[in-house]
C-alpha cells in the first residue's frame, strides 16, 4: 500500500472525516493537499508529521471557479493529483415542504456538483499519467433515505451514481473510481444531533446510545481512522478491480 511520489488531494479535510483520510493517506507516503474553512495549521502539522509534504488551499468547494484555483495550486505544488478524494459536505434537516431552497442549492452544490467539477478538472491528468484514484465519500444516505433530509439523501445517492459512471468511463485505464458509504461518524455534525437528544434529559452516554440505536445495529460509531483504512486500501494495487462500488461502512445501518 506504499504511495510514494503520489500527491491527494482531500476536500473538507482540516478536521474529521477529512483529516483521518489525509493522515491516513500521508501514512502511506502521500503527498497532500488539504482543502478547509478555518486555521489549517493543526491539520497541517498533523500530516508533516509523517514526513510528507503538505500543502492547504481554502477553496469554497461550492464554487466552480475556486475549485478550479484548488485543482492548479495542486498541480503548482506537486506537478498533479493522483489520488482525489472528495469528501467536502454539509447538512440541513427540514422536511421538504419547509426546506428552504438556498439551502437545498448550497448541499446540492458541495455534497454533488463539487465532486463532478473535482473530477472532471482531475481526470485528464490521471489518464495522461497512467494512474489515478478517485474516492468519493457518499454515506450510507447514497443508499437509503431518512425524513427530513431530503438535499442530503438526493446529493449522496447522486454521488454513488457519479462513481458508477465514472468508473465504467475508466473501466480499461489504471485508474479506479468508488464511493464509500459511512453511517454514523462522531464529527460535528452528529454531536449536534446527540446535544439535541441530551437536551430532553438524557445523559450524554444515553443520548449517543438513543441515537445510535435509531439506525446504527453495532450500536459503534465508525471513526476516520477506519474510514482512512479503507480509502487507503481503494487506492492500492490490491484493489485495482474495485470499480464502480458503493462500500458500506455503517455498522449494518443498510444490511436490512
């Protein structure tokens, strides 16, 4: 699973889901480009950590043209991108009479159209180079729908669609592209919704437990290490026939 002298670039990666790929990816000798709203500096030095080199553009995924500046000052840095992983994304609950619709445009724009223009801008350099991976971080929403979260449910399952043609677009080439699913990930996003439950009485223990218990069997969160593990072992040679899947990591949330 050495990556030497191949460079990633990870969106929404100064914190969470993102950086534990990053590291992950920077374990394995890779080269980065870490792409985030806030101070970089902690996620940056993190990954110098491992030896590597590292590099933070402040993108607005949502933002055709600033996705376009993240994609050159990539290949400034490092001469390309080998490995893409688009993991940027964001979330609104309503159901979908009150959803407001600038937020439905604003999920649909960095959680969908991002990982598109991220691709498409990548995807020539990959083909010229011989080599590439593409690994799109869908959820276990890319497969099954929940009330209220409707922008969210339709960008993922339109994420898992994107990978699918995508990889039979680059079914002959050493190049791979696949999704993979999580369910419940202790980021910020879900602590929220914990807060929420703990805030009708619950302790903070049984607030994870409740929510956990909604849909997640192992009754475990997924953590960004084991998401890391697994992007890393989507871009070796081990998985070079993996092409076009949906890889669930969800604690059995969509084994029913």
């Amino acid at each position: 699973m050495q990556l030497h002298g191949k460079t990633a670039l990870v969106t929404g990666s100064t914190s969470g889901i993102g950086l534990g790929i990053a590291l992950a990816l920077a374990e394995a000798g890779a080269n980065l480009v870490l792409n985030g709203f806030g101070d970089p500096t902690p996620a940056l030095d993190h990954v110098r950590a491992t030896g590597v080199k590292a590099v933070h553009h402040a993108a607005d995924v949502s933002q055709v043209e600033q996705i376009a500046a993240l994609i050159e000052a990539a290949e400034a840095a490092f001469g390309g991108v080998d490995i893409l992983v688009n993991n940027a994304g964001i979330q609104h609950v309503a159901p979908v009479e009150d959803f407001p619709a600038e937020r439905w445009d604003a999920i649909l724009a960095i959680n969908l159209s991002s990982v598109f223009h991220t691709t498409r801008l990548c995807l020539p350099g990959m083909k010229q180079r011989g080599w590439g991976r593409i690994v799109n971080i869908a959820s276990a929403h890319g497969l099954v729908g929940s009330a209220g979260k409707a922008a969210y449910v339709a960008a993922k399952h339109g994420v898992v669609g994107l990978t699918k043609v995508v990889a039979l677009e680059t079914a002959t080439l050493d190049v791979t592209c696949n999704a993979v699913c999580p369910g419940f990930v202790l980021t910020p996003l879900v602590q929220r919704q914990i807060d929420a439950k703990a805030a009708g009485g619950l302790s903070p223990e049984q607030a994870k437990h409740a929510l956990l218990a909604e849909k997640q069997p192992s009754l475990e969160f997924v953590t960004p290490e084991q998401l890391g593990e697994l992007v890393r072992f989507l871009c070796s040679d081990a998985a070079r026939q993996v092409r076009g899947a949906a890889w669930s990591m969800d604690g059995g949330w969509t084994a029913v």
